[in-house]
C-alpha cells in the first residue's frame, strides 16, 4: 500500500485490505 493521500482510509475486512478515498476514488486499491 504506497498511496500517501492523507484522505486515504485503510480498511480491514476480512483479512483483505482496502484503501478507500472519498475525495480520489481512483485512489482505491485492493490487496489479499
């Protein structure tokens, strides 16, 4: 997970990481 926008949320569920930008949504990124 390199992104450094500060209004970038990491998220766990279920083992799964999500990156979640309210203001980028091209930010969103998934890993697991």
């Amino acid at each position: 997970m390199k992104n450094r926008d500060k209004n970038c949320r990491v998220v766990r569920r279920k083992g799964r990481i999500y990156v979640i930008n309210k203001v980028n949504p091209r930010f969103k990124a998934r890993q697991g």
